[in-house]
C-alpha cells in the first residue's frame, strides 16, 4: 500500500472562525443603522483547506471534529486486519497499540444499512478512522508504518474512540495507551450499542420505494465505502441513483464516498438531492453543512442548520455551525443563545471554539464582563492553537478596555 505523507488539516468549524477572526474588528457594543461601514475583511490563506483522512492515512492537528477524508491513506487496511471487514490473521504480542470492536444497535429488528462515521481523538486532535457497518467487526493500529501516527504526547494527552450515525447518541470510548511496554496486546471494545433517539427518524421514506435492484445496488456501495474501495463504492452508488433518482440515502452515501475522493463539488450537489428527495431525512443535513460551511455560504448554512435542528435537536455540531453562521451575519443574540447551548453543556467538551464565537458575540452586544470570562474559561480548555491565539489577543483587547477592575485568569 502507498503510504501518504501528513496532511495539515482545517476543519469546517476552524475555517469559519477564521472568517470571523479575519473579519474587521467589531465593538464592544451593537452597531447602530448609522455606523460606518466595516473595513474589507483581511485574506484567507490562499490554500484550500483538506479533508481528514482515511483509516490508516497521517492526518494533522484540527480544532474540531473533521469530515470526510482525502483520497488515499491505507483504504481502511492495516497490517493487523481489515478495517470495518473481515479481520486477518493478529499477531500474538503486536509491537503498536491495537484494538478491535463491533459496532451493533442497542434495538432488537434489522441491521440499518446506513454507514456510521468513526474518529480517534487525541487531546485537541482527531483522526478520521473512515466508516463502519453496523453488524462488522473493526480494528485498527496506533503507531507503525500502515497506523495512525503515535506521538509520545498522546499518552500524556490520552486518546479515544468516537462512534457517531444522524438519529444515534454518540459514543466515545476510552483507549488505553501505556507508554511503560514495548509491546502491546490486541485490546477488545467489546460490542458497542448506539442507542437511537425515540424521536429522530434514521431511515428515509423514498428507500421504501426504491427497486430491488436499487437497494441491492445501495447496500454494495455502503460496504466498499466502509472497506475503503471508494471506486467501486462510487460506482455501485451512481448505479442506485440511476435506478432510483430520489433515493435519498443513496445520495448521502454518495456524498461521503466523492468526499473521500476529493470531489467536494460533487459532494456537495449529492448532499443537495439528497436533501432535495427527502427534506425529512436527517442523514444528509450535518456533512452538507460543513460543505457549505467550507465554501463560506451562510445564508444557506442558516437556512439547512433551521431544519436540521428542527430534525434532529440533540445534534451539538449542527448548533455550532449554525451559531458561527449567525455571527458571520450579525446575528450577535442568535449567535450567543446557539453557542451557550454548546459552550455551557457537556457539548463543550466536543466544540470548545464555540467558547471563541460565544466570547465574540457578548462583546458585539456590549458584554464585555462575559466576554471575558468566557474567554478565560475557553483558554483553559483544549483547542485549536490558532483559535487560542485569537482568543488570547481578544482578551488582551478586551481587558485593555475594561481597565484594571477587569478580573485577570490565574
């Protein structure tokens, strides 16, 4: 297998908080009808931000959680088995940490086709493991030349494994590293239920009219995407669209696999039928937004996050990208009641820099004792170096402006 050299990673969510941060300074109170108009916002790096990567491929550092992935890497293969497939041979005593699961339901009723998404997270880190079946095994490496890249940092850091499918509770386990062996047994995960929401549909009502030669066609391109075959993933999923234009499910697939081929255009126009075909079926919304997002559309991100959220009300990365919207349009009240729904709940922990665009809009509505605050609770938090740094000359501003009664961070 060919093996891909790291690739510097800029997730959705950070892309827009770059806006934000390059956008002109805005002050510590409300605008009025009559203020001035901004100054141009300064240049966004001329590069395009990438994917994460493949199971097996070196991703970079993000600041939250990534999508989709680059073509290339190790296609969801290692050397100690095959990822979201069948599983090879393990070595007794394998020299790199290994661990193996499966992914199941916590319903009694038919296995859901629907791929689920899989990151490994190492402090303010993530690497895009790819997708899984529900009903597969898995297993993957850390360290070694076909696993993800271990750094001596991550044991100090810690590091776990994030399971997530549109209509599920997320899940995160735990995985142990210990720095003390030179060598590593194979740790099982056991069998990991995700639990559905009661009230969130998973399934789409136009896969109930689809052919049979359609749905045989759809559940061939949901395996080769998890096996990493993302050419004949595409091609069996193009077929399924073919026999059955509106099967929204099929589109959403087909989204995530042009995704991984760097076809992001394509991508997104697959998302757009999907959503198209079934306004109701949740799966598509989340990975078109962060699309959307990437190409900086956020009327359109306002409008999709609306009924995104409207579907599904437990999804924090939705209210997230939906509140760095709303800041990006001067929404400052949307903006702030959306990120102190993240910032304050356990979702923090997964979206800190909704801390960065919480802190951004207290200062916009003249709040500046919560904007510090803030700021300050979100600096003690992991996050994306550059938000931090962001943060960090924000507070400076900020408790410039208050005077020295502004209460300074231990």
């Amino acid at each position: 297998m060919d093996k891909r050299s790291i690739t510097t990673l800029l997730s959705p969510f950070v892309l827009g908080l770059l806006a934000v941060a390059a956008s002109a300074q805005i002050p510590s109170h409300s605008r009025s009808a009559s203020a001035p108009a901004a100054a141009a916002p300064a240049a966004v790096p001329s590069h395009s931000p990438t994917f994460s990567a493949p199971m097996g491929s070196r991703s970079g550092s993000i600041g939250g959680p990534s999508y989709g992935g680059s073509r290339g890497g190790y296609s969801g293969v290692n050397s100690m088995g095959t990822w979201g497939g069948t599983r090879n041979s393990v070595f007794p005593r394998p020299e790199y940490p290994t661990f193996t699961g499966r992914v199941t339901t916590a319903v009694n009723g038919p296995t859901p086709i629907d791929p689920v998404r899989a990151t490994c997270n190492c402090g303010n880190r993530m690497f895009d493991l790819g997708y899984l079946r529900f009903g597969s095994s898995f297993q993957f490496m850390m360290g070694g030349p076909f696993g993800l890249p271990l750094q001596p940092w991550m044991f100090r850091s810690g590091c776990s494994l994030s399971l997530y499918a549109p209509g599920y509770r997320a899940m995160t386990l735990p995985l142990m590293l210990d720095p003390y062996n030179s060598f590593y047994a194979v740790s099982s995960l056991g069998k990991i239920r995700m639990e559905p929401y009661e009230d969130v549909s998973t399934v789409s009502a136009t896969s109930y009219t689809a052919s049979k030669e359609a749905r045989k066609a759809y559940e061939k391109g949901v395996k080769k995407l998890a096996d990493g075959k993302l050419e004949d993933a595409k091609q069996y999923l193009q077929e399924a669209v073919a026999l059955h234009p509106t099967y929204a499910s099929a589109w959403t697939v087909l989204g995530h696999t042009l995704v991984r081929l760097d076809d992001h255009a394509g991508a997104r126009a697959a998302y757009e039928r999907a959503v198209e075909s079934d306004p109701d079926y949740v799966s598509p919304y989340q990975p078109l937004v962060r699309l959307v997002a990437t190409d900086k559309d956020w009327q359109r991100v306002m409008a999709l996050t609306e009924k995104a959220v409207a579907l599904n009300p437990y999804d924090a990365e939705l209210k997230y990208q939906r509140s760095v919207a709303a800041l990006q349009l001067e929404q400052y009240e949307l903006a702030r009641d959306l990120a102190e729904r993240v910032f304050t709940t356990d979702d923090g922990a997964l979206y800190p820099e909704s801390g960065y665009v919480l802190a951004k809009a207290y200062r916009a509505l003249g709040e500046t004792d919560k904007a510090i605050r803030t700021l300050e609770e979100y600096l003690e938090r992991d996050g994306k170096a550059q938000v931090r740094r962001w943060a960090r000359n924000t507070l400076d501003e900020l408790r410039a402006e208050a005077g020295p009664s502004a209460e300074v961070a231990n």
